[in-house]
C-alpha cells in the first residue's frame, strides 16, 4: 500500500488511518534510516504531552512520506485526513479530528539529559489539616501510588509516570513511555519516597497507546493502587487532578477541569513507526512532558483517565518542547483498564474491528470507505455482513457524529469485538443504516 492510497479503519496502516480488519505491512510507519530533525518551514510542529527524553531515533521528517502535512487548510477549511509529521527530534504532530487543527505531543522523552529525578515525600494531609476531599487531602492519598519511569535503549532514553494498578506490582502507563526501554533496554521505576526497582515489560498496545510494566523483586513495599472510577460519567466541568513528573519534576500536583469529552486525537507512539488513536478526555490541568502515563483524577479521588497529549503553544523548535497551554489530552481509564487486563492476561491488545477500509484522501465530513473494490471492504467481516460498500461515507457512529476517520476510529476503540454498534452512512446521495456486529484483531503488528 502506497502513501496516499487508501488505510485500514481501525488498525495503523499506510496511509494514517488505523487498519480494520486488514494486515498491514510488516512496518507500515517506518521511518528514514537517517532521519532529519530539521522542521520543514511549511509544517507546524507539535509534543507528546507525555514523557521527556532525547535519542538519536526519535522521530524525523520521514513521517511527511506518509502523512499529508498538519498546516490547517487556508479559509478555515478543515481538511480531513491530516495526519502525524515528525518534525523534530522526540517531537510528533498530532491531529485532533472534530477541531481542525494539529494538536501535539512530545514522546516519552525528556530532554534533561542529566539523568536525575525529582522525588518529593509527600506531607500526609492530616498532619497539616487538609480535608480528605479537598485536593491536598487526594494528592496525599494518592501520590505514594504515583511513580516516575524512566525508560533507555541503546539509542534512546525518556522519563514519564505510572501508577500502581494491583497488588501483584503490576504499573498501568502510556506505551510510548516504555518504548524507548521495549527491546531489550532498561525501566526503572520511583516511588514518591525515593525508593526505585527495576521494571519488566508486559505488554504494550501501540494503538490504544496503553502499556504495562511489572516491578521486579518488589520486596516488602506496600503497593497501593489508585481507585479507578467511571470515565463514561466524566463530564464538561468535573474537577480534575492531573499528577505526574513534567520535565522529571516528580510528584507534580496540577488542577483543572474536564473541558470536553470524546474529543477525537490521532498521535504517533514516539518512535515513528505506529499510530494510536483515542476518544479523549480533555481536561485544562496543567500537562507538560513528562506528565504522560500519569493518572488524571475526579474530585473523589478515583481516576478517570491517562494523561497522554497536550496542545503546545506555537511552533516548536528543534531540539525544544513545547509546554502546556491548557489543553490536554487523557485516554479514558475505562479503555485503558479493559486493555491492562488483556496485556497482563495474554501480553496482547484486543482491537475490535468493522472490517473496512478508508480513503485518507477525502475532505469531506464523515469516514469514506475506500473505492477500491479489491481491499475496500474485508470479505466476511462485519461491515461485509451489515452491507457497508464501497465509497460509503459514514456520519454516525451509535449517537456519535463522525466528521473524519480519526473520530471512527477512536469511537470504535471505546468498545469491546461482539459490541452491536449502528452506523450511519451515505450512498449516492441518501442516507442509511446499519447495524454492526464489532469483528475483533489481536496484537499489533509491529510489536
């Protein structure tokens, strides 16, 4: 599959948009041999809100090859289909579809080469007369179970956050934080008293963007995981605590709200090779690199969400990355538990699928099924079975609006393979529906 033909709805593929249902090429977002840093003049630059690190193969220019660029289309037109450009060293454009602009974040890397961490005890909350409600009285309850991870491979290191998921040591995090550390590197993990252990890889999923990391020989260390709430309550004005280590500065408390839900975000993995897509919490509070894998809390003190992309203000720089302008970026933690689930049980993500393919070159709103006859649509599957063909544009997703293949995919995402969903789509100039059994493909195809 060339750049420019047609991607697969709901896994990475050539083209920018997710496969759904349809095998990839072995490395379908391989990146130049000798990547370029430099930013292209036309292209506007983004970062992972995520880790912070620096490496010699974290990113390049090669992505424009097979993503078309970022700048928002001249007269305000949102042009559908933009994807993810490399453009700096450890730094990744990232579409936000349903907004029509570019929205970044900074892979997990930190590009504080000092190799020092920031650990702060916290004060227990009761000792100074803070409610337990009130958000001193949460972050001290809860930063003992937030931890830092720092994550190095033979060319590349970076720095994020974690935060205990059970008893067993197991650590819930963004994979583009462990990335760096995935074949054959080094993890190592910091709890807010200082103590580190070395931490294994137990599965990552490059698409939901979610990853799990297990202690070694924990020893006697008292693992407390967070309480892990209902993110489909999450609603525009909640209150929200965002914990983590922006820029190392571990045990960093901010606050904010919830700012918006379901808002559709397309982003790279960090090291060039793979998408991930989620349906995301937006939230003000304040997210900086080094803040990805952290955990995004309600005013109960339950998480809702991991933090994992911001919005950067203006242009970054080469070698430079951008800070928080109050847009950022979690994946809901009902997904991201459903996905921590399946890597600790079988090592391997679960996707769930329609079994089409999509035109990344359409404008227009909605998700265009391809026109190729021979790859549009997977024979057998589930959007075969609903009578999907061809050239349709789907619009709905369930009550969702779909304005673009990123908003398909990561509505799609948010469910589970046997889930009945009801599209909306239209066909030489009339509307129709459908309903859809969710197919299921297990494993990423690069990992």
């Amino acid at each position: 599959m060339s750049p420019g033909q047609p991607g697969d709805a709901g896994r990475p593929g050539d083209s920018g948009y997710p496969g759904q249902g349809v095998t990839p090429p072995a490395d379908p977002f391989a990146v130049p041999a000798t990547p370029s840093y430099a930013l292209p003049p036309t292209q506007t630059g983004g970062t992972f809100g995520g880790g912070t690190g620096s490496g010699a193969d974290s990113g390049g220019t090669g992505w424009g090859a097979q993503y078309p660029g970022t700048i928002p289309p001249e007269g305000g037109r949102r042009r559908r289909g933009a994807g993810l450009v490399i453009v700096a060293a450890a730094v990744a454009a990232l579409v936000a579809g349903g907004v029509g602009g570019a929205v970044g974040y900074n892979a997990a890397k930190n590009n504080d080469n000092s190799g020092s961490t920031t650990v702060s005890a916290p004060k227990d909350a009761a000792a100074l007369n803070r409610a337990p409600t009130s958000v001193a009285g949460i972050a001290s309850k809860a930063l003992p179970s937030v931890v830092t991870i720092k994550a190095s491979g033979s060319q590349e290191s970076g720095t994020g956050t974690g935060f205990v998921f059970d008893t067993q040591g197991h650590i819930l995090t963004n994979n583009h934080v462990v990335a760096p550390a995935a074949n054959g590197g080094k993890l190592t993990v910091t709890f807010s008293n200082g103590k580190t252990f070395d931490a294994d890889v137990i599965g990552r999923a490059q698409g939901y963007d979610v990853a799990v990391i297990k202690l070694k020989n924990p020893g006697s260390v008292k693992l407390t995981p967070l309480p892990l709430g209902n993110s489909d309550n999450a609603a525009v004005g909640d209150a929200t605590i965002a914990i983590g280590a922006p820029f190392g500065l571990s045990g960093t408390v901010t606050t904010g709200i919830v700012s918006a839900v379901h808002r559709p975000v397309a982003s790279s993995d960090g090291e060039g090779s793979a998408a991930s897509y989620m349906s995301a919490i937006q939230t003000d509070a304040s997210i900086n690199p080094g803040n990805s894998g952290g955990p995004l809390l309600n005013a109960n003190g339950a998480v809702i969400g991991i933090d994992s992309a911001i919005q950067p203000g203006g242009t970054s720089e080469p070698g430079t990355q951008g800070g928080s302008v109050g847009l950022g970026f979690a994946i809901p933690i009902n997904q991201a538990r459903r996905v921590a689930d399946q890597l600790i049980k079988t090592g391997q993500p679960v996707y769930p699928v329609i079994g089409v393919s999509l035109d990344t070159s359409f404008e227009g709103d909605g998700a265009k099924i391809s026109t190729d006859t021979s790859s549009a649509i997977t024979a057998g599957g589930p959007g075969a079975q609903a009578g999907l063909k061809p050239g349709d544009v789907i619009t709905k997703f369930d009550d969702t609006l779909i304005d673009s293949g990123q908003t398909l995919i990561g509505e799609i995402w948010q469910h589970q393979p046997g889930d009945k969903v009801t599209l909306t789509y239209t066909r030489d100039g009339s509307t129709h529906t459908a309903t859809v059994t969710l197919g299921s493909r297990t494993g990423d195809s690069d990992n």
